[in-house]
C-alpha cells in the first residue's frame, strides 16, 4: 500500500455515565468546543463536573447536540429557537412514553 493511508474506525459503546469531555463531544457533533461552552451556559446540556476541564458527557447528550444541528440546518433557525423545539420535542416523547405505561397509547 504505498502512499496510502490506512485508518482505522473504532466504535465505543457512549452510555450516559458521562466519558466524553467537550473536546470529545464536539468531535463527535461535528461542532466547535467553544459552541458546547454556549449550550452549557444556556442550560442546554448539563454536563457532570463543576469546571470545564472536568465536564463529562454522555450519550444522551451526543442526541441533544446532533439533534440542535440537525433542526437548526433543516429549519434554518437559530440556537434559541432549536432549543426550545428540542425541549417540545424531548417533552412530547416523555408524556408519550408515559401513556404508554399507563396502557393508554398503542405502539
């Protein structure tokens, strides 16, 4: 294999213990650090540990930042405004999930 060069990919199970640190999670997001800095001051994410250097995220997190990405592209929109549709929609599937086990909502 001259002049090529091999990578290779490696995929670790993310639970939401919280191992990745913002470096990582923006690695992971396709984001810039400093933007992961923002969601946390918007209270966005909430990550584990008190300092930056600290913070440790998890996978539930990786949902959040992919799904503000995603919505912000496909509706155009602004930080603010994904945020609050991400909110509506995490609440959506909460009260759904709720109706589930209460027998009331067929899957």
């Amino acid at each position: 294999m001259s002049g090529g060069m091999l990578t290779s990919s490696v995929t670790v199970w993310i639970g939401d213990e919280g191992i990745l640190s913002v470096e990582e999670l923006a690695a992971a997001c396709g984001v810039e650090a400093n933007w992961i800095q923002e969601l946390v001051d918007m209270a966005v994410l909430s990550p584990k540990g008190s300092e930056k250097a600290t913070w440790r995220f998890g996978a539930g997190d990786v949902r959040r930042v992919r799904t503000l990405v995603r919505l912000m592209r496909d509706f155009e929109t602004n930080l603010e405004t994904a945020a609050v549709i991400l909110d509506l929609l995490e609440e959506t599937e909460r009260l759904r999930a709720q109706l589930r086990r209460a027998g009331l909502l067929a899957d």
